[in-house]
C-alpha cells in the first residue's frame, strides 16, 4: 500500500506545479498584451499630436502667406504699415495681425536721444538712462583699440567672459549681454525693440505709447494729442509730425514686418505663431522669414538680423 499512497502524492506534485506553470503563462501573456496596449495607445497619441502640430503650422504659414499678398498686392506708396484681418482656410480660421518693425525702436541704428529717452520711460533716473544708452551704442560701435579700446575693459573689470560684439546686434535677445544695464530694464525693453527695422526713427503711425514718449521734446500734453489724432482715420497723418515733432519721428513703415497668427483649427484646437518677414521688391520670392516663434510647440526661436 506504501507505493500506492507514493505514487499518488507525486502524481499531485505534478498537477499541481502544471497549473502553476499555465498560470504564469497566462500571467506573462496578459502582460505583454498590456505592454501592447500601452504602446499602441501611446503611438495613436503621438501619431495625433503630429497631425494637430502638422495642421497648426499649415495654418499659421497660411496666415502669413495672406498676410503677405495684402502687403505685396499694393505699391509700396500706398501699403499699409499696420493691419489685421481673419479668414476661413479649409477646415481652420486664421486672425491675422501685421505691423512695420518701423513702430520699434531699432538696437542697431536708434541715436542716443531715441534710447535714452526710452529706457527713462520705463522706469530709471534719467542719468542712468543716458549710462545705459551709451552701453548699448558702445556694444554696437565698431573699434580699431582692441585691447586699449575703454568698452573692453570695462567688460574685463567685470568680470564678464566675453567682449562686445562691436558690430550690430544680431538678435534683440543679445541686450541681456550688454554689461550695466539692469535686468529688469532689459526685460521692459525687448517686447519694443527690434533688430530689422533698419530706420533711427519710429513710425509715431503704430508705434506704442512707451515709444512715442521716448521721442525727443515728447511731454505728455504732445503724447495725447499724437494718441487721439492717430486713432481718428480722418486727421491728417502729416499733422501728426508737427504734434510729435519731426526729430526721431517718421510716417514711413520698414520693409520688414511683425506678422502675429493665432489658429482655431477644425478640431478647436488653438496655436498661434509669430513671424517677422522681410519683403523683397526683386527675386523669384515676395518676402524672407527673418525670425519664427511658434507657440505650438513652444519652440521661441530669436530674433536674428538680416544682411544690408
């Protein structure tokens, strides 16, 4: 009887360690199955958020494509320096907003005066807006001193790991490298600056009020009268220069323009895009993108200048 019992409790060992066995099968099985699933889930995800991203950019460059058209489709004397409009493109609607960089102040040809003035509206003593202004004009001075050159040293005595460029700013986001002026300053200047309007003057047309009251002679009696006429479509644009006086003011836009897209696609998705072109009176293309800010992807790329 002894084999018997045996033989039996061996023969459940071996039921029993199967049923273990097919239950970390099963087990390994259900596993991978939701590895699987995770992974498909996810591609579908992402392969999603590529077509929204892909869709938004089409929208936005069709934004400034017909941005573009409005301004390249009148001559250059009657072209407007600032605009916005909206319109359908397939499925998705684009709100457009174009303006001249002429409404801000230009890093690389404003005088002394135009910066100054500018950097005291917002915020220092006037002695130190004049000290700030000579920073940013010496960053962009060329010079033949070298290592006498007094910019230089001032950079050493600093402590800075570098030297002015001396040449111009490249991109306005440079300012924050400009030695002796305050970050916070720095920080209120750069939604007014630009490096592409080419122009020492501002367009007084569309530029902000902080910019018209840093021009030279501005008081705030002038600035009123310049804000409420402008916005009157029936005063003479012309009679805006004697109000603001014509030292640092200009009715003449820049070639290149600011150009805002804010996209509803047809998902009710929304992105919007920045871009700041360059129109070309000559070549096989209308206009060149100088700088491109999409908030679709939170890509910021700076503002980078263009030759000549």
């Amino acid at each position: 009887m002894e084999p018997d019992f045996v033989f039996s409790g061996k023969r459940q060992n071996t039921r029993g360690f199967i049923v273990v066995v097919v239950l970390w099968i099963l087990a390994a099985l259900s596993a991978l199955v939701l590895i699987y699933l995770t992974y498909v889930t996810n591609t579908a995800i992402v392969v999603t958020g590529s077509a929204d991203r892909v869709q938004a950019e089409a929208l936005e460059s069709a934004g400034v494509e017909l941005a573009v058209y409005q301004l390249t489709s009148v001559n250059e004397a009657t072209r407007p320096t600032s605009g916005t409009f909206n319109a359908k493109v397939g499925a998705g609607r684009v709100t457009v907003t174009f303006r001249s960089e002429g409404a801000r102040i230009d890093l690389n040809a404003a005088p002394k005066g135009l910066l100054a003035g500018f950097i005291a509206g917002l915020g220092a003593a006037p002695s130190d807006a004049a000290g700030y202004a000579d920073r940013i004009l010496a960053w962009r001075a060329p010079t033949e001193l070298g290592d006498d050159d007094p910019e230089n040293s001032f950079y050493r005595t600093s402590g800075a790991a570098y030297l002015p460029r001396h040449a111009p700013f490249p991109a306005a986001e440079e300012l924050w490298l400009v030695k002796g002026i305050p970050p916070a300053i720095v920080e209120r200047m750069l939604p007014f600056v630009t490096v592409f309007s080419n122009l020492a003057s501002v367009n007084i047309l569309d530029a902000a009020p902080q910019v018209v009251a840093a021009l030279p002679g501005m008081t705030p009696e002038k600035l009123q009268d310049v804000l409420s006429q402008r916005a009157d479509p029936a005063q003479d644009r012309q009679s805006l220069l004697g109000i603001a006086g014509s030292e640092g003011a200009t009715l003449a836009g820049s070639k290149a323009y600011r150009i805002t897209v804010g996209v509803e696609a047809g998902n009710g998705r929304r992105s919007a895009a920045e871009a700041v072109i360059l129109l070309l009176e000559t070549g096989a293309e209308p206009y060149r993108v100088l700088s491109w800010r999409n908030a679709s992807d939170g890509s910021a790329a700076p503002q980078r200048a263009f030759p000549g």
